[in-house]
C-alpha cells in the first residue's frame, strides 16, 4: 500500500506603472508619448511526503503509524524569479497621412547570469495613407483607404529555468549510515544569453467602394537569434545528462493575405464573405556543433523514420526509404547494379538483396518489402535513405460567408484550409504490418501468399523480417479542406415578442466539423504537431475534431 500528501503554493507579485503625454503641437501636428514600467516576482513552494507498507490501502497519511517498515521519504522545493521592464515609446502624426511610431524596451531578468541580465529591445514602424494625398482625391469615390506601412521590431525570450547560472544541489534519493548526501544538480550557465526575435513587415491595406471590400497583404521576416536549446544532452563522464545552450539562427519568412467583401448590401438582403491565405517557410540557418543532428530512431529497425537538423534545410523534415513494392518471385529479389546488370559476388555467385550488410545481413525473401536501392550496391542501408517530406503546411487559410434576409434569418459558414504538408500515417503502420498481436485491417486480406502474387501488401510474418520499415509507402498529402462551423439563426419578429412578453427571442442551429474533403486515408488530416527538436507529423489515430450539431433556444426577458 501507498500514502502520499504533497502541497504548493505560488505567489505573484506583479506591478504596472504607466504614463502618456499628449502635447499640442499645433493643427496638423499630433504627439503622443509613453512610457510604461513593469516589474513582476513570482514564488513557487512546494513540500511533501510518502509512504509505501502501510496497513490498509485507506489509510492516505503516510505520517500514521503502522507500517511494517519506516520505507518513505520527504521533500520540498523554493524556486523564486524577477523580472523588470521599461518601455519608451512614441507617435507622431502629421495630417493624419503619415505616422511614426518607435519605441524601446529594457528588460532584466533574474534568471539570466550578471553579465547577461538586461536586454534592449527596440522597435519602429511608419505608415503612409496614400489616399489622403492631394493626388488622390479624385479616387474618393471608389478609394476608402490606401495605407502602405512597414515596421521593425526585436523581442527577447528569457529561459524558462529558475537559477541556471548558480550551482544548485539537490538530495540524494537514498541514505547512507542513516544519513543522506547531496549532489550538483545542474552545470552554473553564467553566459546564457537572452534570444532575440527579430522581425521586419511591410504591408498594404485597401479599402474600396464604400468599405465593403477591405484587403490587406503582409510580408513579413522573422529572425530568432541565440535560439534557446533546453537540455542538450552530454557525456556523462562530466557528471551531468543535459545542458541548457543558446544554440543557432532560425529563418521564418512569408506572407498573408486577407480579404472581406460585401457584395450585395439592402435593407432585405446582405451578403458577407471572407478569404485568407498564408505562406510561411522555415529554415535552420546556423545551428550549435553541440546540437544532435538527428533523432535517435534506427532506421535499421521497423517503424522508424529519421529527423535531421541540417543548415539551410526547414525544421520538421523526415527521412526513410522508398518503398516500390513487393518481391514477387526469387528471381525479383537478385541485386541489379546501375545497368541492370547482376552484381555477382566473387565466385561468380548470384547476389540476392540484402538489407544492413554485414551488421544484420538480412536476406530479403519472396513476398518480402521492396525498397529502392538508391546506389545501386545490392544492398539497403542509410545509403538508401531520401528525403520524404515536411510536417509544414506551404498553405494555410479559411473563407467563409454570412447571408442575412430580412435582418432576422442569417446563414453562415466557415471553412479551413491546409495544403502541401505531408503526414506519416502510423495508424497503417501498425494495422498492416502483421507483425505482432494488434488488430490488422481489411488491406491485409490482399498481401502475398504465393510466388507471382502482384501486390502492394507484403507476406504475414511473425516478429521477423523488415517490410514496415519507414518508407514513403506510409507518407501521405495530408491537404484538406474542412467545413468548419455551418450556423442558421432565426430571430423572432417584435409582434410576436409582445405578444408572448419577451424581449428577445431567436433559435439556431450550429454544425462543426461535419465535412472534411481529403485525399488522406487515415482517421483525420488535422495531426496535431508535438514541440519538440525533432518532432514529426504522425498520425496514431488520436481523437479527432468532434463533430457537433447544436440547436438553441435564447430568450431575454
């Protein structure tokens, strides 16, 4: 039996300090200036205790008595950080036709070491309405608004460990002649420095006809400079697992665009529409010799596909095989060199292909997986690995509409969109590998039995061979387009709410996530991405988006 109590409290004291000055500077001149400080202290305690062998499973309080041993043990924890910011900022206005604003921020942050506590941070931005120019007004008519802008910017990330640049201890997690040791739990990280997110935009907004079409497109560039890396592993001849680092420079880079229209506008009918897009591209410009380089998946193993970190290439590609079928005869399986030629060992033998030569040595068999042999030397190994693809969409948006008749009846509908990504489907992994003990699908019912079998599925086998390697046989375009809400709302007219007493009075019905149109063949294209180095877009058949039908009935009295 098991008792535990543990407890903790955390205390966070935060405050805010803000000024703004408004000179009048004369009829076409407007000034504003800012300045605001914060300051921010956050405590976190935490105590508690167990205890195993005590006399009854209801006894939850490992300090009772009765235990048939004293094994237990007792802890707590304090950790305690600071943070201070100012910001300076102004904007100054001439005509209402040209704005800028720019500004600075100092921060300081106990977590960083002394000569790395304080950063600066500035920023700036100017926008230019080119339809308040006097050239422009014989365009106000059709022209609301024109505004071309453009802004600059640097914000810093602090790490999220409390006391990185002390040497902290921590107990030991047994005892010695009845007392217990300590140890240095982390490696003191007095250069740790703050990472910094530099980002430019320019931009365009056009309003026209009357403001029922307003447009904006944006192109943007983000920088992240001393890129944190939590926990890079060591040696552990040095007596600890991980470090901390800044570790490299990451390029995001891309545009959006948006767009709302209304084409028809009266009294009895309105119709609203909206459309946006993006594109964002990724890429590890610099990275820390330090830095694993890829997962540690063995692409030797089944199931395993590998992740590497590469300058110049986008976070978040994979790598594998090429997967071009099935062995259908012996003959199929004879190694062939780049003419077509058998490769023939050295007594003039035939050569069969082979997979990890000479370290597993596996000799494939009829009915076998078969994979492209990318040089061409008889046998598949990390020669043979290629590019499969990214878990970063190339597009990504929605559009939607909203009609109302009458003012009382309104229909709308909202779609998304994501497009040029790829997902490794897990789910048809393990539901046809006919490996193990998991439950199989109906495409099994097609794999090879029999020499000349034509097919894509490989022979059942039992805990032996390599025909689920990762492979682009189970990469698939995860591109999809998804009704996303669908709403019909009905208010009720004013006669019929006197007539019943209520001041308001309207029904609706709401669909979500009932239409998904993709090509993909696992449960849901929408796979969910996990933070973390080396993370991929697997699809294990996790629960997707619900789909819901709501109606609803409000009344106001």
């Amino acid at each position: 039996n098991y008792a535990g109590d543990s407890d903790g409290d955390s205390f966070t004291m935060a405050t805010n300090i803000t000024l703004a000055y408004t000179p009048t500077l004369g009829k076409n001149h407007d000034l504003i200036t800012f300045a605001r400080f914060d300051s921010n202290d956050s405590r976190r305690t935490g105590q508690g205790m167990f205890a195993t062998n005590t006399a009854s499973s209801f006894l939850a309080d490992p300090s009772i008595d009765g235990r048939t041993n004293q094994t237990g043990s007792a802890y707590s924890s304090f950790s305690q950080s600071r943070s201070v910011g100012l910001l300076v900022s102004a904007q100054y206005k001439f005509m209402d036709r040209y704005i800028v604003n720019g500004g600075v921020r100092g921060d300081g942050n106990s977590k960083f070491g002394p000569n790395n506590r304080y950063g600066l941070f500035p920023s700036a931005s100017v926008l230019w309405r080119i339809s308040g120019e006097p050239f422009m007004k014989n365009t106000t008519k059709y022209i609301d608004n024109l505004a071309l802008r453009a802004s600059y910017g640097v914000v810093g990330n602090a790490p999220r460990n409390d006391y990185s640049y002390f040497n902290t201890y921590q107990n030991y997690g047994f005892s010695y002649l009845g007392s217990s040791g300590v140890y240095p739990s982390n490696i003191e990280l007095s250069d740790l420095r703050w990472e910094k997110v530099t980002q430019s935009n320019v931009g365009l907004t056009v309003v026209l006809l009357k403001n029922s079409l307003n447009m904006d497109i944006d192109v943007y560039r983000k920088r992240t400079t001393d890129l944190f890396y939590n926990g890079i592993a060591i040696p552990t001849y040095n007596g600890y697992s991980g470090v901390d680092m800044n570790v490299g420079t990451m390029d995001n880079q891309g545009w959006e665009f948006s767009l709302f229209y209304t084409p028809v506008k009266s009294k009895k009918l309105r119709i609203d529409v909206n459309f946006n897009i993006s594109h964002n591209e990724n890429m590890i410009r610099e990275i820390s010799p330090l830095v694993p380089r890829e997962n540690n998946a063995r692409i030797t193993t089944n199931n395993a596909f590998k992740v590497y970190l590469q300058e110049n290439n986008p976070f978040g590609s994979f790598y594998g095989f090429k997967f071009k079928g099935v062995y259908v005869d012996k003959n199929s399986t004879i190694a062939l060199d780049e003419n077509g030629n058998q490769i023939v060992g050295p007594n003039g033998q035939q050569i069969f292909m082979r997979f990890a030569y000479p370290s597993i040595d596996y000799v494939f068999q009829p009915g076998d997986a078969m994979y492209e042999d990318i040089n061409h030397d008889g046998n598949i190994d990390y020669k043979d690995i290629v590019y499969l693809g990214n878990g970063n969409p190339n597009l990504t948006g929605g559009f939607g509409t909203a009609i109302t008749f009458n003012g009382n009846l309104r229909l709308g509908a909202n779609f998304t969109y994501r497009t040029g990504y790829q997902i490794i489907n897990g789910t048809k992994i393990n539901t046809t590998s006919m490996y193990g003990f998991n439950n199989q699908s109906t495409a099994v019912l097609r794999r090879w039995r029999a020499e000349g079998d034509i097919t894509d599925i490989p022979r059942a086998t039992y805990a032996t061979g390599y025909n689920f390697l990762g492979s682009d046989r189970y990469v698939e375009d995860g591109s999809y387009l998804r009704l996303r809400s669908i709403t019909l709302k009905y208010d009720f007219s004013k006669n019929l709410l006197r007539r019943i007493g209520v001041r308001g009075l309207s029904a609706n019905i709401m669909m979500e996530n009932i239409l998904t149109f993709t090509k993909y063949t696992g449960q849901d294209p929408e796979v969910p991405v996990k933070l973390s180095t080396f993370s991929t877009v697997v699809d294990n058949s996790t629960t997707p988006p619900i789909k819901t039908i709501t109606l609803g009935l409000t009344a106001n009295f």
